[in-house]
C-alpha cells in the first residue's frame, strides 16, 4: 500500500514585515531621488562673465576663512553703506579685516561698483561673512552707491540686476522667491532703498527675472 507523503505548510508573510520592507524600498527611492535631483551646475564648475574681476581676499579668520559653500540656495543682495565708496575701497576694506585689529567678521562674493564694475572677493566654493546665519547657503552680492539713500544709480542697478540673473540661472534659482534683502535675513535696513521701498524690491526681482530670458535669448542666438 502506497504512503502519501506530508504535505508541506506554507508559510505566509507577514503583513507588518512586507509594509515595513515597501517603506524601506520608497525611502531609498525617495532619498536617491534627492540626491541626483537638478541643482545645477557644481559651483567650482561656473565660470564667471568676462565682466568680474576676481580678486580674491587672502584666507583668514575674519573675511575669507576658507569654508566650503556646499549650496547655494538664495542670492542675498546688501548695500555697502559707505556712499560714494569704490567696489575696489569696499574690497580692499574686506582685506585690511584679516589682521583681527577691528574684531570684525565682514565679507561678499562679489561688490558692484558706482561704474558697474564687478570685484569677485570669495569663491563661489566658499561662504562669506554677509548674511549671518546664512552665510552657508548664500551667495552675497554687496552693492555701491553715491549718496545716504541707499538707491542704487542706473549702471549700477543694471549690472547688479545683470550679475543676480546670471548667478539665478547658473544655479537654478526663482528670482520671485530666491533672491532675497540682507533684511529679510536679519531685519537690518539693508539694502536701505529697497526696504523702504519694497515697490523698488519687487521691481528689482522682476527686472532680474527678465534679464534673465534677455540671457537665455541671447545664448540661443549666439
């Protein structure tokens, strides 16, 4: 007489054990999807308009210490607050910080000058001293101008408008959301004309949005 053989028991999962290993699958997936996102181009990678001079403070402790910018999240805009000064004098005062004498942390990636010109003094690799607890992800744009109201003349305010649409389209940045006044930072009145006048503000960042297509134009006819 034949034996039937044992049947063999299935075992069944476990419910909890399978929604744990589904959660574990998409938080993998949503943490590479992070990782590989477009955050556009390394910022050692970005190589400056032909219309910035660098001239790069010396590393110290107190305006250039050297730390590594690993993001750039928010362009910051600041008036220099001396009227009349150079970016040139504004760059060189940034410099003269590295004895300690004044105990003063100041710096900027770059100053746009009274003539529009454009000193480069941090790497766009490195944080500056500008934008207080921002300091690491931001990139600061320090502005001249000729008189205590802080407004900015008309090639001035066209190469900073020029400067801040390269540097939001470089890094994929929303100019209506991501280019931002020191004030809106910390509260202090910088740049002066542009939080007393939040109209001048508003029209600044659509100017840069539109400068912003004039580039992107302009790249596709070249």
């Amino acid at each position: 007489m034949a034996t039937r053989g044992k049947r063999k028991s299935r075992r069944r999962l476990n419910p909890r054990f399978v929604a744990l290993c589904l959660t574990l699958v998409f938080l993998l997936a949503g943490a590479l999807a992070w990782l590989t996102r477009d955050r556009g181009p390394a910022a050692e990678d970005v190589a400056v308009p032909d219309y910035v001079e660098q001239d790069y403070l010396t590393v110290n402790e107190w305006s250039r210490p050297g730390t590594g910018l690993e993001k750039i999240n928010d362009v910051v805009i600041h008036y220099v607050g001396n009227p009349g000064t150079t970016a040139h004098a504004n760059r060189n005062y940034f410099e003269s910080l590295a004895s300690g004498a004044e105990g003063v942390y100041a710096s900027s990636h770059f100053i746009v000058g009274l003539e529009g010109e454009v000193v480069q003094c941090i790497p766009l690799t490195e944080i500056a001293y500008a934008s207080n607890t921002r300091n690491d992800d931001t990139v600061s744009v320090e502005v001249c101008h000729p008189d205590e109201t802080g407004e900015f003349s008309p090639v001035t305010y066209d190469r900073t408008v020029e400067l801040t649409a390269w540097l939001c389209r470089e890094f994929r940045l929303d100019p209506a959301q991501d280019v931002i006044r020191h004030y809106d930072v910390t509260g202090k009145e910088c740049p002066r004309y542009y939080v007393e006048h939040p109209e001048a503000w508003d029209a600044f960042r659509a100017d840069v949005a539109a400068e912003m297509d004039r580039q992107k134009a302009a790249e596709k006819n070249s």
